[in-house]
C-alpha cells in the first residue's frame, strides 16, 4: 500500500475512531473531538508510527476542510452579539490582544517573525468553540453569545492582519488589494440582503429531501466564488470562506425556521462529519514532533506560549463579558478567548513557506494551540457556572 493510499484509508478510519474514543473518556472528563482527532493523526503520521504520509492528495481535502471550519463559524455569527458594548470591547480586546502579541513576540524574535508569532498569540478558534457551545446549551446564552463575538473578531482580525503584514506586498498595496476584497464581500453581502429570498426559500425547501440538494450547491458555490476571489487577490483562502458563511447566513435569515434548521444540519454534516475532521486529523500527521523534540528550548517553549495565549488573547477577551458577570464567567471567557488552532495552523504555514520562522517554532505555535484546545475550554466549561436555558437577548446590548 502507497503512501497515499495509507493516508486516505487511515483518515476515514480515525475520522470514526476520535468520536468514540471522545465518547467513552466523556463519562469522567469531556474533551474536544479535535482533540483525539490530532492525536490520533500524530501517533499515525511520520512523527510516531509512520503509517500515513503528507499526501497532494489529502493536504487539498485538508484546505477544503479548513475552508469549511470558518464558512461554518461565518455562518455562526449572531450579529446581535456584536452591537454596543459587547461588540465594541470585543474589538477593542482584539486590537490589545495584537499589540500585545506582537510586542511579547518582538522581545523573542525581533522583525517579521514577531508579525508571525504575534498573529497567532491573538487569535481565537471560533470554528473549534462553536460545537462545544452548542454541546454544552450556550449557544444563545449571554455567555455564549459573547464567545461568539470575541471568536469571530479572533478569527477575522487575523485573518486581515494575514492579508496586511504577511501578503508580501507593502503595507499600501496590500491596504487597496484588502480594500478590493472588501468591495466585492459587500456586494456578495448587498446581493444577499437585496436578492427576491421567497423564491430561494421555496426552491430550498422544495429540495431538502430529492437529488437536486439545491442549498448546499449553493453553499459550495458561494465558498467557491469567495474563495476564488480571496486567492485570485493574493490573500488568504479563509478570509473568503469566513465571508461566504456570512453571505449565506443573511440569505437564509428570513427562511422558516424548519427548514432553515434542516439545511444546517445538512451543512453541519458535511463539515464536521466529513470535511473538518480531515483538516484537524491530517494537520497531526504534518506536525512536525521530531523537530519539537530536537530542540529542548522549543519544547520548554511550550507552556510558555501556552500561558501566552492566556494572557495576550484570553485577559484581553474579559473586557466583552456581560455586564453580569461574575468573577467565574469572565475567568470562563479568558479561558475560552484563549483557545487557539486553525489561525495558528494557517499563519505558521506562511511563515514556513516564506522562510519567516522555522518548522520547529511553527511546531511548537501550532503544539501549544492543540494544548489550548484540549485544556482551555475544558477549564473555561468546568470553571463556568451552570448553563443558563433562557435564550433572552442580551441586556448588556442595549447599553
């Protein structure tokens, strides 16, 4: 069996594996599915087993899987969260989160690298929370609704920061080039609000249950044109999908709300039942482990940057906690802000390729964003209070 062959035989496999596995610890302590899935991809890539190989192959069904995780948090977004007070402390914790970031990182690296690193301190896996929320019933929570604000600005921030410092362009250039993208998302997003939606909803409707699955065509087609044009600009793919989940959002707002929950549940079973398991179980197999262990500062290194997210991402997230809150809820959003990957991943990825930072220093990011994943919201969930089940809006916003 090829190398390739292995891998796409072995993904599917751990793919079914990391649910059940997540499942049968679940009875003494709750971890993320994304957990076991980059554990078992490491124990099986050429770090450890070497049973599966980085592949053409699988790295593209792992993009497209990428892509998916920020269509699917685009599409989260409760633009509600975002007005008054939350939505301006959560913007604002962001950019200290980024200055911060940078700053810390130019102490450790001075030049472009501290560009790298600091990105990745200030980012927020909103993508990985999103499922964990809905699983624990905060979803539409005041708590819940604020970790939905601080992850999309820690999803989006980054990836325009991506765009600005890291596109290879001076800073003017690629300010106009962002500045495109931008013109062309806000027609998608006017189109959106202005296109006649009974018909749309109609034929969606019409279709959920026939061959034709006209609404998750169009999903695929909305990804892929934003996509597209991302690319065909020189930026990063996810700027283009985070729009695409937004653009499909304001499409279906006004859908009866049976069918506008079948068609989620559709998209949700293509992300996370196919596509968003490839990305997380294939980003274990490339990780680097030998260069990590080679270097035993990168691997002191570690908890460092592990309490650096803490303090760079989390600390400045509790500024968007609700008005409300108590002492155990900010600490919970700290914890929750604090959680980091897919950011991480993809500008580590670029600093790698442009020669920016080393394979060892994106191992050690990318290690201390799984350890985030696996530690942070287990720590946020248990330090936070009972989930509340009212889904009133939040009082905060009206401030």
């Amino acid at each position: 069996m090829t190398g390739l062959d292995a891998t796409i035989f072995l993904i599917p496999v751990l793919a079914v594996l990391a649910p059940l596995v997540a499942r049968v610890l679940g009875r003494w302590v709750r971890v993320p599915i994304v957990v076991f899935e980059l554990v078992l991809g490491i124990v099986v890539g050429p770090s450890v087993l070497g049973w599966a190989q980085p592949a053409e192959f699988a790295e593209m069904l792992s993009n497209y899987g990428l892509a998916m995780l920020f269509f699917v948090a685009g599409s989260e977004i409760e633009f509600g969260a975002f007005r008054g007070r939350t939505g301006r402390r959560a913007i604002g914790g962001w950019f200290v989160s980024l200055a911060a970031g940078i700053g810390a990182a130019w102490l450790l690296a001075p030049g472009e690298a501290a560009v790298v690193i600091g990105i990745a301190l200030c980012s927020t896996a909103l993508g990985t929370l999103m499922p964990i929320l809905r699983d624990e019933g905060e979803l539409r929570t005041p708590f819940g609704q604020t970790i939905s604000a601080v992850g999309a600005i820690g999803e989006f921030g980054p990836l325009i920061a991506i765009s600005l410092f890291l596109g290879g362009r001076s800073p003017g250039i690629a300010t106009i080039v962002l500045l495109v993208f931008m013109a062309v998302a806000g027609l998608a997003i006017w189109w959106a609000f202005r296109m006649p939606q009974g018909a749309l909803h109609r034929f969606v409707d019409a279709s959920l249950h026939t061959s034709g699955q006209f609404a998750i065509r169009v999903v695929f087609l909305i990804l892929a044109v934003l996509v597209a044009v991302s690319v065909l600009l020189d930026l990063d793919m996810l700027l283009g999908a985070f729009t695409a989940g937004i653009v499909w959002r304001l499409l279906m707002r006004d859908a009866e709300p049976a069918a506008r929950e079948a068609v989620e549940s559709k998209i949700e079973a293509v992300a996370f039942g196919f596509l968003v398991p490839i990305f997380f179980i294939y980003t274990g197999v490339t990780f680097d482990l030998a260069a990590l262990l080679a270097d035993p500062a990168l691997l002191l290194a570690l908890p460092l940057i592990l309490v650096l997210l803490l303090l760079i991402r989390g600390v400045p997230s509790m500024l968007a906690a609700p008005l409300d809150a108590d002492r155990r809820d900010r600490i919970a959003v700290a914890f929750f802000g604090a959680t980091g990957l897919p950011i991480i991943v993809a500008v580590t990825a670029i600093g790698v390729d442009e020669k920016i930072i080393t394979s060892g220093v994106a191992s050690a990011l990318v290690g201390a964003g799984m350890l985030s994943v696996l530690l942070y919201p287990l720590i946020g969930t248990l330090i936070r209070r009972e989930p509340v089940t009212a889904t009133a809006p939040l009082e905060d916003d009206l401030a």
